[in-house]
C-alpha cells in the first residue's frame, strides 16, 4: 500500500466523503473510489476502501436501523448478488488499465445523470413499483458498486421514484449497501485485495471514518445538499475524464 502523502492526503478526502454519504449526503459517495483511483490504481483503491466502507455501514446501520423499506431491500438483492459476481468476473480477467477506462466512464455517466436528474421537475405523486425494476436495478448497483463502490445511481433510479420519507430512503440506502460490502468482502478476497495492508491502513482511517459519518447526520439539516451534491458531481466528471485518460496512456504503455 502507498504509504505517500499525496495518498494519505487523497484517500484521507475520500474516507471523508464516504463518511457524508453514510451519514445522509446519498450519492455523493461514489467520488471516493474514483478520486482514489487516480492515485493507486481501481482495483486496489477499491480494495482499500471496502474495510473503510465496513466500519461507516456499522455506524450508519445502527443510526439508521429503525427506518428502512424491507421490501425494497429483498426485491433488489438478487440482481445485486448478480451483479457483483459479473463485475468480478470482469476484474479478474482483464488488465487494470480497462477497469480504469471502465470505472472512469461509470464514472462520467454518473456524473451525467446526476446533472440530468438535478435539471428534471420532481415528480409530484409515487410511482407504484415494479420488482423487475427492482432486479435491474440491483444488478446495476452491484455490478457498480462492486468496481468503483458507486452503486447509488441505479439503486436511486428503482427507488426514488417510490416518494419514501426522507429518513426512510436514507435507512434503506444504508441497509443495501451495508448488505452489499458484506456480499463483496468473499469476492474482493478473491482479487487478492483484503490484504494485512489494506486492514492496517484501514484501522488508521477508521477515526476519520466514523467521524465523518456521524458529521454527515449533523451536516445533511444543515447545508444546502443540492449545492453540495452538485459540487460533488463536477468533481467526478472531472476525476472520470482523468481516469479515462490515465488508462488510455496505461494501455499505450
């Protein structure tokens, strides 16, 4: 693992943005991995941030706890369960510098949609839910979240559309993806990434971790989210066009 302060300071911001996300800043998560990557590569970026993301789920789950959709949960885990078998059939068999191109498209698009999303009218009245939808949908997440832990946009494409209160699809957002990092771990083990590295460095953010998780339940009534997440969303088209560069290069190499 690199031990350089470009990448303590990096993955430092990361952890940090994670620990909003968790805490209520939904979506805006799907940065870290990507910003990360910049420096230490996906795979291992994404490696390093699964402990991380373990210890945040456990603080988060236990603040959210009493409010989530367990029906939206049980519809989308089969297809997740799907996904994050494809998404590692993919990392395993290709050179990192395509996940690089790969993750820094995911990423564009995200970043895309978001934009799109935050130009769209609300929809006034909930849509009923269909449980194909559902399987889609959790297959995108976990295919997403099991290469850049980005996995948001498809789980909000099933979901918000359902108009839950806000602590509720908060809840539930946190629920599926603590189930979801469980689901990785077995898989991530498998690529060679829960290293002694990898769970040391871990043990040293994991302050900043739950810091910034419960930073986020403080910040998510406080602050102007649309402001923050559309900041946030700038920042990743920027980061996915560096990956996307960064592995066109690595494959020239």
């Amino acid at each position: 693992m690199d031990a350089s302060l470009p990448f303590y300071l990096v993955a430092g911001t990361a952890v940090i943005i994670l620990g909003l996300s968790k805490g209520g800043f939904a979506g805006v998560g799907m940065i870290s991995t990507p910003l990360l990557a910049l420096v230490v590569g996906p795979v291992t970026a994404a490696g390093f941030m699964l402990p991380i993301l373990v210890i945040q789920d456990v603080v988060a789950v236990w603040m959210y706890k009493r409010t989530w959709n367990r029906r939206i949960i049980a519809t989308m885990m089969p297809g997740a369960a799907l996904g994050i078998g494809l998404a590692y059939g993919l990392a395993s068999t290709v050179p990192e510098w395509s996940v690089e191109i790969t993750l820094g498209i995911i990423s564009l698009l995200f970043a895309v949609q978001q934009l799109i999303r935050s130009m769209r009218p609300t929809i006034a009245e909930a849509l009923a839910p269909s449980s194909i939808l559902g399987t889609v949908s959790g297959l995108g997440s976990g295919f997403t979240s099991m290469i850049a832990h980005s996995g948001t946009p498809p789980f909000q494409f099933y979901v918000m559309p359902q108009k839950l209160e806000r602590d509720e699809y908060i809840g539930t957002s946190v629920v599926f993806f603590a189930s979801l990092n469980a689901m990785k771990i077995p898989a991530f083990a498998a690529l060679g990434q829960i290293t002694t590295a990898h769970l040391a460095t871990a043990v040293v953010f994991a302050p900043i971790a739950v810091a910034s998780s419960w930073l986020g339940v403080y910040l998510v009534r406080r602050v102007d989210v649309r402001k923050f997440n559309l900041t946030i969303t700038l920042i990743l088209a920027c980061v996915g066009v560096a990956l996307i560069c960064q592995g066109i290069a690595g494959s020239r190499g």
